[in-house]
C-alpha cells in the first residue's frame, strides 16, 4: 500500500510550504518588475522579428500593460500555480487570447528569463551600493580638506607608534573606498550583459535577436557563449567579492572610530542623534551608531560568505542552488551592505573630534624619535642601526627619569654606544622631536606633509570628479533605456 506521500500530485504539501510559498514570495518582493521588463522586450522582439504579428503583438502587449500588479502582490500561495512565472503566464492569458498569449514564451526559457532578471536586480543594488560608497568617500575628503596640518597620533599594533594628521588617516581610508567604488564599477560592468536569447542552455532555432533585447533591457550587450550564460554565476560571486572587500574595510574603519569615542580616548564625539543613554545609568552616551555599523556590516559580510560557500563546487549548468533559495540572500547581504556604508557616511558628517587631545597626544610617548634617530643618520653619518641603539637607550632612560629626552641623556647614550659625544645642537634636538617637524618633513610620495596631502587629496577629488560622471552616464542610460522600451511599447499599442 502507497503512503499518501507517495501518491501526492505536485505541489506535495511540504514542497509547497518549504519551498513554493516561500520562494513565490520572494519573488513578488524582488522580481515582479524585472519580469515585466522583460516580458514587454521580448515581445517587442519578437513583433520586429516577425515571429508573431502583427495583431498577435499587439494583443500581448495590451495584456501585459493591463496587468493588475497590487493584485499581484496580494496574492497568496495556492499551489494553483507553480511559481510567479506561471501566475503571470495565467494573468497574461486572462486578457487576451490564451493562445496569442502562448507565443510570448516563443524562444525562451525560464532559465534564461532567470538569470536575465537576477541580474536586472542586481545590478540596481550595486549600483546603490556604489552611490553609498561614494558619499562616505566625499565624507572622508570633506573631513581630510579641512585638516592638512591637524596633528593626530598614528598607531600600529594598537600602540602610539608616529605622529600624523587628520587628513593623511582619512586619505587612507578614502583611497581604499575608492578602489572599493572601482571594483564595483567593474562588477557592474561585468555583470551588465543579458542573457536572454540563451535559452534553456544551448538558444534558439528561431531568428531572435538578441542584442535587441539587450538594448531594450539597458544591458551593455547580449552574453555570448549560451552555456555560460546559463550555468555561469561570476556575475553575482565578483559583485559578492567586492562587497565583502568594502565590508571589510568600512569594518576596520569603524572600529578605530569607535575606539576613539571611549571616554578614554575621546577622540570623537557622535552628536545626540547618533548615540543612546542607559536605562540605569544617567551619564551614558552610547555610540550605537558606530556599534551598527560594525554589527550590520558583519552581518551583510557573513551573507556574502555565505553565498559564496554555497556555489562552491556546485554543477556547472542549470541548479536550483544558485536560483530561488540563494538570490534574496544575495540582495539581503547587498542592502546591509548599503545599510552598513550609509550609516557611516552620515554619522561621521555628523561627529565632531577633539583635536586638542590628539594634537597634545601626537607630542607623547616619544612618538616623534624616529626622526630623531634618522636626524643622527644625516648629521653624524652613523649606520642606522647604530643611532637606533643610541635613540633606544635615550629613551629608555626618558623614561626611568620621568621625563622627555633631554640634551644631557642624548650625549650620555652616544657617549655609551659609540664613545663619544654627538656634533647635534640642543636646538637640533628639540626640532627632531617635534611632531609638527616630523609631519612637515615627510614630503616623499604618499608622506604625511601638508604640500602631499593637498596633492593626493587633489588627485582624489579627480577620481570622486570621474567616478561621478560614470556613475551619471550608467543610471541616464539605464533611465533612458526604460523609456525607450516604453515608447517602443506604446508605439506598437498605437498601431
């Protein structure tokens, strides 16, 4: 005797409510507009092919542009249907001829409608993405442009390691968001190709054409190779790739803001808006912002992961794994991402920093004696080495007098390490230990003085100048391929 699992008809009562249900409803959220985008342009060609005519276009059209979308989204999952593609095959079929309405599936398959609408999706989340990027950017170059002479202390292993500015911290940052908004772009680029016309995997005995639907649909051009427009997934692993890479920087970024908003460092301070109290404790103020930033940004970063490790040494070809289950927790990791990006671009136009604390913390802990010690290079020609013993056990010695290097402990250590006195000046010491000379005396390439901070901060401003004007051209040509569709329509209706 059969077991009622055995003998349920498709949907099975568990496929449908752990599979259909959940997937047709992500795709009313994520796809609905992107499959009548591409509906509407795989009509128009196939009227201009000749494929259907005249008149059968023309119905298909009217059916299409009548369709009840809040109806739509209302719907339910019934099993009276497979998934969104067939209830709109239905919807089509209920306002014009069902077997006019037939034709519009003419030389394509879901496979190649799949993939066409993933990446219409997609493409509109990285391009969000990338704006976020870039107002953080343009955060960080505001901040940079007024702070050239701003003295900080810079850390390495989380130690007071060397005197810098404002600007040169926040121009490093800029310029890894920068080759972040880069590798977008080219994710975008790459991702912009539509595959539509492949088919189920192999195209099409009809005479289609492809780089119609491509320019309809605002994509650069058709993918080429049919195999791989169906079984390829780097459209979305390269996106994926550099989202994770931004994640990872805008995470690093944040906690060094947030180890400066300790009360210990207090180093910045975020305004009312972007910090909470306690509930027992009246003195609080809590950067939660910073905090959601790093948690949201770890969160979107996971995601991404966890995409990837999905695919891994998945079948080349048509599954299921990179379909309907995967998608919205592609688009969920790229709107935290977004989330992520934004929040840190607005909280820190909004924070405010103590430069009088870190000016006053760029002149201790004997941060400014690499200078020292490279002054004794030049003036005494010593081996390097030599005058960092020397420089080593003045400070050593700083320190267990309770106070800064002085003249007298300067020519007892030389005096120790190489037997004699140095030929430096009292004067000569003071200015070596300067952090104002040690930040001004860095002109080199990528260095720390004012003249190459205004210099490298021009060269960014060109890069935000260029990026911008791509990211213009990219969204008009994606607006005005909309509207080029929709007169296409309307011209055809018209008729």
């Amino acid at each position: 005797m059969q077991s009622k699992e055995q003998t349920e008809k498709f949907p099975a009562q568990s496929y449908k409510d752990n599979v259909l249900a959940d997937c047709f409803a992500d795709a009313k959220e994520h796809f609905l507009d992107a499959y009548h985008q591409v509906d509407l342009a795989h009509a128009v060609m196939l009227g201009e092919q000749g494929i259907v005519s005249e008149a059968e276009l023309n119905e298909i059209l009217r059916a299409l542009t009548e369709l009840d979308f809040d109806g739509i989204r209302g719907r339910e999952y019934d099993g009276t249907f497979e998934d969104l593609f067939y209830l709109l095959q239905q919807e089509i079929a209920k306002l014009c001829d069902p077997d006019i309405a037939g034709k519009l599936h003419t030389a394509r398959s879901r496979n190649d409608i799949d993939v066409t609408i993933y990446r219409l999706h997609l493409r509109q989340d990285c391009l969000n993405l990338m704006r976020s990027a870039m107002d953080l950017r343009r955060v960080f170059l505001d901040l940079a442009s007024q702070h050239h002479e701003t003295l900080i202390p810079a850390y390495t292993h989380t130690q007071p390691a060397q005197p810098s500015t404002m600007a040169h911290f926040l121009l490093a940052m800029a310029e890894n968001v920068g080759r972040d908004i880069k590798r977008l772009m080219r994710a975008f680029e790459n991702m912009n190709y539509c595959p539509l016309g492949a088919g189920a995997i192999t195209t099409t005995g009809f005479p289609i054409n492809r780089h119609r639907v491509a320019e309809l649909l605002g994509f650069t051009a058709p993918t080429v190779n049919s195999y791989g427009s169906i079984a390829s997934v780097d459209y979305f692993t390269e996106t994926l790739g550099a989202v994770a890479a931004l994640l990872v920087n805008t995470g690093k970024f944040a906690q060094e803001f947030l180890l400066m908003a300790m009360m210990e460092f207090n180093a910045i301070r975020l305004p009312d808006g972007y910090v909470q109290g306690s509930s027992i404790m009246p003195q609080k103020r809590n950067p939660v912002a910073l905090e959601h930033i790093r948690a949201i940004g770890s969160k979107a970063l996971g995601q991404t992961l966890g995409v990837l490790t999905a695919v891994h040494n998945t079948p080349f070809g048509d599954i299921n794994d990179v379909e309907d289950d995967l998608q919205p927790l592609i688009y969920s990791a790229m709107r935290d991402a977004d989330r992520t990006v934004a929040l840190f671009a607005s909280t820190l136009r909004s924070a405010t920093f103590n430069f009088d604390v870190l000016k006053k913390r760029a002149g201790e802990n004997f941060i400014a004696v690499t200078e020292l010690a490279d002054t004794i290079v030049r003036k005494e020609g010593l081996p390097f080495r030599v005058s960092h013993k020397i420089v080593g056990n003045c400070v050593k010695a700083a320190i267990d007098a309770g106070t800064d290097v002085t003249f007298e402990i300067l020519q007892k250590s030389a005096n120790e390490v190489i037997g004699r006195d140095l030929h430096m000046t009292e004067d000569e010491l003071i200015a070596a230990v300067s952090p104002e000379n040690f930040v001004n005396i860095r002109t080199i390439y990528g260095g720390t003085a004012p003249s190459e901070t205004k210099r490298a901060l021009g060269v960014e401003r060109e890069f935000e100048v260029e990026d911008d004007a791509w990211f213009v051209e990219v969204t008009d040509g994606l607006k005005l391929a909309r509207e080029n569709l929709d007169r296409a329509v309307k011209a055809r209706i018209n008729r």
